[in-house]
C-alpha cells in the first residue's frame, strides 16, 4: 500500500479500484485527522504502490519499492511505501519519498510500526539490490523527524570535514612559522632605522650631561663629537648595534637594552656620599661585582681580575661611571670580552663605554648568502687566491678552537656558531665578534643541567648534552664539540664537495673532503684531537702546494 495526497482526480485512486481503506493498525477506520491531506489506499498483495513526483506507478512484485531512494532534505513532507498488507511472506518494511509540500500542520512525532516483522512469515529479499535502509530500519507514518535527523548528519559530515581541513592547515602555518623563529630568531625583530638609533644616542647623552652615568667615551660622544654615528647595524631581541667612527676609525656600539633605565640601579649608591669619597664601601662594591661575575660567567675572579672591569677608575662623574659600570656587569658579552682583553687574538677588544653602551672593533661580519661566508679579499675572483684564502681561514678557525680548550683556566664553548657571529682580518685570522653565547665550563654545566624526557630537551642551541632517563636530567657534560660544529657549519661549506677547489691537487682535495666529513660527524668528539691534527696537517699541505705553484 502507498500514501498519496488526497485528491478525486489522481490517477493513483483511479488505479486502486475504490478499495477500502487500510491503516497500519489493521483497522478500517477512516482517521486521517493525523494528517488531513493524504489518505492510505489499498493496494493489490502481488505489488507495491510507490508514489515517485507527482505521478504513483506500480512496481511488480519482485522489486525492490525503493532501490535508489534520493538523500531526503532535512525539511519537506515525505510519504511511506509500504508491502500490501497481509501479503504473503511479506515484512512490514517501509521506505519514506519525497512529496511536494503540503500547506498543513507538521505531522506529530513519529511511532514505529506495529510488530509486522513479528507477525509476517520469513522469507527471502526480493530480487534486486536491498534498500539501503534496511539495516537501520523503516519509518512509520509520522517517520519525518528521524529523517531529519538522517539528513542533517549526512549534511553536517562535510561541515566537519571542512573543519578538520581548516584545523590542519592552521597547524601547518603555526608549524611553519616555529620553524622559521627557530631558524631566524631574528626574524620578528624590531626595525633598525637611523632616527631611532639617533633618538637612543641622543637619550644617552642627555643622562650624561644630568650626571646619571658615564664612561670614557661620553665626552667624545656628547661634547667634542669625536665620535660620530653612521648607521644602524641591526636590533635583535632588544640588543642594539650601531656602526660609529671613533677619530677615524669605525667601531660598533652595543648595548643589551635601549634605555639606561632598563637596568637594575646600583642600590649601593642610594644614601651613600659621593661615591669615591669618604665613607664609600668601596669593599662591598667589589664584593657586589665579583658575584656579578660569577652569575654572568660562572667564574670565580681574584681582585686583580676585577681591574679589568673598570672597577679601579677614579676622577669626576665617578658616582655616574659606577652606575653605568653597574649596568655594563649585566650584560655577558660585555663581562667576557673584557676579561679576554689582550689574552685572545680571537675575540675584539672592548675600546671603551659610556653609560650602558661600549664600543669594540668594527670588522665586517660573515653571512651565508656570500659564497665564501666571509668577505675575502681575492677569494670571490675563485682560482688560487680563493683557494689560499679559504685554506689560511679554515686554519684560523682551527686555532680558534684548539686556543679556546686549552688557553684558558677553563674551556670556552661557544653555542651558536654561524658565519654572522664571525668576522675575518686582512691576514685571515678569525674573531668572533658575537660572543652572547660563549661560556666558559663551569657556566656551560649549569646551563646543560635542566630536567628533561629525551635528548632533545638537553640541546642549547649548538650545544648539546643527553638526558638521563633514570632521573630525568640532563647531564653536565656536552656531548659534541666546538670543532664537530665548527667544522659542520663553516669548513664543510667549503671542503666538502667532491670536486672542491681545482687549484688543489685532487689527491690533497679528497683527503680534505674526508677529514672533515668525519669531523663533522656527530659523535666523533673522542676523536677530536686526532681529527684536529689532521686537519691542521692537510691545510697547511694545501698552503705549501698553493705557494709552490705560483
């Protein structure tokens, strides 16, 4: 039987032959108050009525009433297809079509079928592909609300799908985006402009001329203009660099923070006389300095060592000189590089500072957009003065590491090496003009020793340890080298092509090819000092053939 709209002139009465009327119910009783504008009709047992559009059509026996049904929208009134009554053999399945929609009240709930499965005889499907609704079940007149709900699961299934795609894509940019900061830290910095450079240096003196700090080179910079400002280097992280000249020769400004004030005030000058005077605890001010010391570098330093600093200075200003010293002591860079003045030809001189700013060497810096790293003179032209130029600086950088682990009271690690953190003199020797993240040992297994899950979280940037499992630390210990980094990320740059520089016998190119792939090689810092020497060797042999031929 089938359900239809109510009208005298459809051809779907027409075909029923005035039958009374069936309910599923079994009953005869005319109610249709459920719905007033369709009515249930009879049909022959040996078909199905199914109403498709507008036009009903009979379906024979042996197909399905619905093989295809259309997904339903999730608004709209439906109509139920369902076995003739009593038929023999027959379940009471049904299957719900569209119908145009009829200007009447929305049906009540729905209520599932009276037990025709239980009361039909079993038999098997007929021919034809099942309806794809049997496994969840057929409707019963009032069936539009489950439907609905069909229809708007099928419809949000793409919804959620958008969803996830537009979720992956996000933490594919998040993850892009980490990669890059990783990579290029700097590349969020803040602009490095001429008129905020200026406005800083202006602030500067401004303080000096107030007496709130000082220095040895504030008078040239603020009074006698013997030290004038040419351009902004670059701002990174809050560390500002600028290149000035100094009565003819450049230098590079530098300071960890822009503003004199963003450093924690020496509070030994609160109440005290003028510093220097009588009464000044001048002892407690050393003992203020060397802890200083020891937190910025680790190390223990005897009064002599303090000197260095500054901290022996006597004349006017000094009030303002202490408190700008006192800014300096918190910056690392500052501290190392003048306890290594004179001790290293591989780290620049500290020139002289005013207020929290000080002043080193100006040497053009390396970058990896060069092809050489470095700025050589003669190597860009390649040939043998590339090749001599190359061969003399890989050496340098050999002296560099095997100074920096034996010359001094303790080894220095250096943790971020890249060509920007190195500069080149005219006879090649190499100085690492960038030192915020050298440290020497005793400051280096501090800085390893932090809890951790995996090897992973004990690796500061180039430095790395490995991470005890058994009690979640990392050890003190730095599992790599200065020169398994150095030659990773400078001299393979260089060596490690197969063909190499042509000006280099072919025997010595593949030697020097060798020895530094296994330099580089995580893992060979037990070999280090043999490498080493080989290194040295093949490089000087490279020298000698290159000065030979000419």
């Amino acid at each position: 039987m089938a359900l239809w709209p109510l009208n005298p002139q459809s051809p779907a009465l027409a075909s029923s032959g005035g039958r009374s009327l069936l309910f599923p119910n079994g009953s005869n009783k005319a109610e249709n108050s459920w719905n007033p504008g369709f009515r249930l009709q009879k049909a022959p047992s040996e078909t199905y009525i199914q109403i498709s559009h507008p036009t009903p059509r009979l379906v024979p026996d042996n197909e399905a009433p619905c093989q295809a049904p259309p997904r339903l929208p999730v608004t709209g009134n439906y109509a139920l297809v369902l076995p003739a009554h009593g038929a023999p053999g027959r379940t009471g399945r049904a299957s719900a079509l569209p119908l145009p929609r009829a200007a009447s009240p929305p049906p009540p709930p729905l209520r599932p079928l009276p037990s025709a499965r239980a009361t039909s005889p079993p038999r098997p499907s007929p021919a034809g592909p099942p309806s794809p609704d049997a496994s969840a079940g057929r409707w019963a007149p009032g069936g539009r609300a489950m439907a609905r709900a069909r229809a708007a699961g099928s419809r949000g299934r793409p919804g959620r799908c958008a969803l996830l795609v537009c979720v992956a894509w996000t933490a594919g940019w998040v993850l892009a985006a980490a990669l890059l900061l990783r990579a290029h830290p700097g590349v969020l910095s803040e602009r490095c402009t001429d008129e905020k450079s200026r406005r800083i240096l202006t602030a500067l003196c401004q303080d000096y001329r107030g007496g709130a700090l000082g220095g040895d080179l504030c008078e040239d910079l603020c009074v006698a203009g013997q030290l004038r400002y040419r351009r902004c280097l670059y701002y990174e992280r809050g560390k500002k660099v600028l290149q000035a000249d100094w009565r003819g020769r450049p230098v590079v400004l530098k300071s960890k923070e822009e503003a004199f004030a963003s450093f924690p005030p020496l509070g030994l000058l609160d109440g005290q006389p003028e510093a220097g005077g009588p009464g000044f605890p001048e002892a407690e001010l050393l003992l203020l300095a060397a802890g200083e010391v020891k937190s910025a570098l680790g190390l223990e330093l005897a009064e002599g060592g303090l000197g260095r600093l500054g901290l022996g200075r006597r004349g006017p200003r000094l009030r303002g000189q202490l408190a700008s010293l006192w800014a300096l002591l918190q910056q690392e860079e500052f501290v190392l590089l003048s306890l290594l003045r004179g001790r290293s030809p591989h780290a620049p001189p500290v020139l002289g500072s005013c207020g929290h700013f000080y002043a080193v060497e100006h040497l053009a810096a390396g970058s990896p957009r060069l092809r050489a790293l470095f700025p050589l003179d003669g190597a860009a032209r390649g040939g043998r003065a590339q090749a001599r130029a190359l061969s003399g600086v890989a050496l340098s950088f050999l002296d560099m590491v095997r100074h920096f682990e034996h010359d001094f009271s303790h080894r220095l690690h250096l943790c971020d090496v890249k060509p920007e953190n190195f500069a080149i003199r005219s006879d090649f020797t190499v100085v690492a003009i960038d030192v915020d993240m050298a440290f020497f040992e005793p400051k280096m297994r501090e800085i390893l020793e932090q809890n951790c899950t995996g090897d992973e979280d004990c690796n500061f940037f180039d430095c790395f340890s490995k991470c005890d499992l058994r009690v979640h630390r990392c050890g003190a210990q730095r599992t790599n080298s200065n020169l398994q980094v150095v030659c990773d990320k400078i001299l393979r740059h260089w060596f490690s092509s197969p063909r190499g520089s042509p000006a280099v016998s072919a025997p010595l190119r593949r030697q020097l090819r060798a020895a530094v792939l296994e330099c580089a090689a995580p893992g060979a810092q037990g070999a280090a000092p043999r490498v080493l020497a080989k290194l040295r060797r093949l490089l000087q042999a490279a020298l000698r053939e290159l000065q030979e031929d000419e």
